[in-house]
C-alpha cells in the first residue's frame, strides 16, 4: 500500500465521518459494576475477601447489595456499601494493568440516602496511583441518589491500585460506590487536529518521494 494511502487509512480509523473518535477505550477494570458473581442479593464481606469478581475487600470489608429496593444501582443491580455495619471503616480495591507515564480517566458514581437511622452524608475517600481524594455525597431522601465522578491520574508503575473506603460510623452512613471504570486518557480534539496535520505534512512528503 503506497504511504499516503497507509495514512489516509489511519485517518479514517482516529476520526469518524463526524469528526468524533472512531472508538471507545476499552475498561482496564473487571468487573466494575460488582455485577459478578451472579445471583447474589446481600452480603457482608469481610476484608480480603476475593467473593465479588475481580476486586479485594480491604480494611474492615463492605456490604456487596441489590439496590433495587432502594431507589437501584447506578449500573445493573448489584452495588457496594463501604461503610459495612458489621464492622467500621471499609474499603474494597483493585489491581489493573497500566502503563508507567501514561494518563489515564477514572470514573465512578457515589451515593448515600437518609433513613433506617443514616443520616444522608457519606465522605468516601478514593486512592489511586498514589493519591488519595474524598468526597462527600449529601442526599436526605430514602432512595439512593448517584453522584457521577470523573478523575484523571498518571500511572507510576506497570500496575494500579484503585481502591475505594469509608471510615465513618456505619450506624450514620450509607457510603455507596458503583459504576467505575479505568480507560486511557483520549486526546483532546486539539491533539487529534495537530497529528492529522502531521499525517498530512508527512503524506505529501511521501508524495513527493514517489
């Protein structure tokens, strides 16, 4: 295939007929609704267990839930409470494959409710490449309300740690997490502009080489 053609086709591949990317970035992590194993209603988890796919309970452990009954998942049914009644300060986490300097999007949904003697508050505290953020939800009503959060972190090594924890009293809060995802960053449009550009210098290069 002549280089300007082998181009063209790169092109077309980054950019769709509408100028958007031509494709989603995969999900580095497993299981990230907490979907699996299937057929699971309720259960109380203590730390290091393996039981929910792919993830680790840590500290204190979390209760793995069908939200249904209480206003539903923010993705499928199944949803982690990480402030476990049975026990304080709880945390769920998960290894991933990464890259050392690369950049990449997390993104999960946080939620509590008021009721059965919560309060409506929860502060989650998310930890991820190094870094450690948290995060107060606030929601009186008595179903879950979801809150969408999105983070952007640089690999340090050639695996990741993501994990998830809450270290209030259990008895007050509902601390819930569901609906993460790891997916490599995805340059601006701007990028794009500038390396079709590029394509496009090397191309009639190439051209005149021919």
């Amino acid at each position: 295939m002549p280089p300007a053609l082998r181009l063209a086709t790169l092109a077309t591949l980054l950019i769709g007929s509408q100028g958007a990317l031509a494709f989603a970035p995969a999900n580095l992590l497993v299981n990230p609704g907490f979907e699996l194993p299937a057929g699971t209603g309720y259960a109380s988890l203590p730390g290091n267990s393996t039981a929910i796919t792919g993830w680790k309970t840590v500290l204190s452990g979390v209760e793995w839930f069908n939200a249904a009954a209480y206003g539903g998942a923010a993705d499928g049914v199944m949803a982690i409470d990480l402030a476990n009644y049975v026990y304080f300060n709880g945390g769920i986490e998960q290894t991933f494959a990464t890259v050392a300097g690369q950049t990449y999007d997390l993104a999960f949904s946080l939620g509590t409710h008021a009721g059965y003697g919560r309060l409506g508050t929860a502060h989650i505290d998310v930890s991820v490449a190094g870094v450690t953020t948290g995060h107060d939800v606030t929601n009186y009503g008595s179903a879950i309300a979801w809150t969408p959060v999105s983070l952007r972190f640089t690999a340090l090594d050639g695996s990741t740690t993501l994990r998830f924890s809450n270290a209030q009293n259990p008895n007050l809060h509902f601390a819930y997490v569901d609906a993460a995802s790891v997916t490599q960053a995805v340059p601006e449009p701007e990028t794009y502009a500038l390396m079709l550009a590029g394509l496009g210098l090397v191309g009639w290069a190439a051209r005149r080489r021919g």
